[in-house]
C-alpha cells in the first residue's frame, strides 16, 4: 500500500525542507503501529510548486496527477491557502497547519504533524473496511439526502484533530446503517440505501463504465472519484438509483453532478451514479 502526502505552503523553507527530506518527513515508528502497522506502506511525498499564483484548479490537477495510484492520499496545507483545497476535502484527507517552529526545527514539526495525521487517517480508514461499510461511506454526497452523511462528510472535511473523530464517524454510520433494506413491495432480496427522498441506491456490480473526465469536468471531479476521506475507492463502480417500492422502478427529480450543475431527470428505471455524483 502507498500513501501519497502532499504539501500545500507559500513558505520557502519549509518547501525546500519537505522536498529535500522526501518521506523522512513522517517517523518510521508512525507507519509500524496501529492501521498502518497490519497492512504495510510507504510514502511518496511532492510539494506543490505553483508558476505564477497558486490556483485551486492548478492545485487540484497537481494532487490528481501526483497522487496517481497511491492507496491515501494526505494534504498537509498551510492555513493561508486553505481556500485553494476547498473542492476536494472530501476526498483527500485535509490537514491545515498554522504553527511556523519558532526555533525552525522543521524535522520535529513535520514529524509530529504527519504522526498526528496518520494515526487518524487510520482510524478513517479502518471504517471502510467493515462489513459493508464502504458502500455508505462512498455515497454520493450530493444526492444522497441524509443527515448522517452529512455530518460525517463535515467532521471529515472539518478539524481532523478534534477529539473522539472516529467516535463521531462511527456514531452517524450506525444510524446510516438502519437506512439500508430491501423494497417493501418486492420478493427480491437486493438492499439498498434509502434517503430522506426515498430514492433507492445500489452498490452496482457492473463495470460497464468509467467516470468521465474531460469537457467540463475538473481535477476536482476526478479527484472525488478517486478518494474519499482519504482513501483510494473503486471509480469504475457506480450506484444504480432507483424509485418506488416496487419491482418496476422508475426516476424523476432534480439531480447535481460533480461539479454543481443541477439538471432535472426523468428516467423509466433508473440511472448510474458514481462517488462523485457524476451519472448517466
């Protein structure tokens, strides 16, 4: 398994020192313990270089691209370009920093900033490995209407080191759990998430098409497609989305995409939805 991590800074020194350092920058004891320590990693690390003023497009093509099969990805970004990872905190596991060493001790605080991350980010990622856990935790967090979502989408996206965010995570995915079950009115035994709209999603099985890329999509699009909270997540799968209790389904409601365009759908059965909100 490989982790990416990122740093996101306008801070020469610390630039030149993470790109010097490469993946000293983490402790090797923050990759033998806990999460990391049963499964095995190494760390591949860049520094987002911008040309002229950074850019939150410019940013995003450069983790998409860096990141480019890495199993987690970790942005460590500096408070003062926050703005520019607005897009995808989502997908990749965001962690701002705002404290400069005083006495320039740079080893102690990138080590001591990245152990912090990493065991949290393996306590992130310890969830998708539950049951079927990773089918709720991918949802699509545009369309899929609940709170529970939500509030994990914005404890992830929000202050990663406050205290008990495993706690938190687990508590709103018990209550997303009791969303999934079958059809009242059918035989079949297929179960689905079911939202605040009664709109049904299945995890598919098929493999019959790709997220798209291009046109008017971004690196924010592809991004959302490849990670969530962190981790890497299957971007060829889709979600079949579906009304009525029935065995004839069919759809018909406003719908986002992977970048906000909101469009009204009518279909006679359903349609495929992936992580990112991007459908067909």
């Amino acid at each position: 398994m490989r982790i990416w991590l990122g740093l996101v800074t306008p801070e020469p020194d610390l630039q030149r020192y993470f790109g010097e350092k490469k993946a000293s920058v983490v402790h090797k004891d923050a990759l033998s313990r806990g999460y990391w320590g049963r499964h095995g990693v190494g760390v591949v690390t860049n520094v987002y270089l911008p040309e002229g003023e950074p850019c939150a497009f410019d940013l995003a093509r450069f983790v998409s691209e860096r990141s480019e099969g890495a199993d987690f990805c970790i942005t460590l970004v500096d408070r003062r370009w926050e703005a520019l990872v607005a897009n995808y905190r989502t997908a990749c596991f965001v962690v701002p920093f705002d404290m400069l060493p005083q006495n320039r001790n740079f080893q102690n605080f990138f080590q001591s900033l990245t152990t912090s991350s990493l065991r949290i980010l393996g306590q992130v990622a310890a969830k998708f490995d539950k049951g079927r856990d990773a089918e709720l935790l991918t949802l699509p967090l545009r369309n899929f209407h609940a709170d529970e979502l939500r509030e994990i989408a914005g404890s992830v996206a929000g202050d990663v080191f406050v205290d008990g965010l495993a706690d938190t995570i687990e508590s709103h995915l018990s209550r997303l759990r009791k969303r999934v079950r079958p059809r009242r009115q059918s035989n079949r035994k297929t179960l689905y998430a079911v939202d605040d709209r009664k709109r049904f999603f299945s995890y598919g099985h098929e493999r019959h098409a790709a997220v798209e890329t291009g046109a008017d999509h971004t690196s924010h699009c592809v991004l959302c497609a490849k990670f969530r909270f962190g981790r890497k997540i299957d971007a060829a799968r889709h979600y079949n989305v579906s009304e009525t209790e029935g065995d004839r389904t069919s759809l018909n409601g406003e719908f986002a995409n992977c970048h906000d365009v909101i469009r009204p759908e009518k279909r006679d059965t359903h349609l495929n939805m992936f992580a990112n909100d991007m459908y067909y």
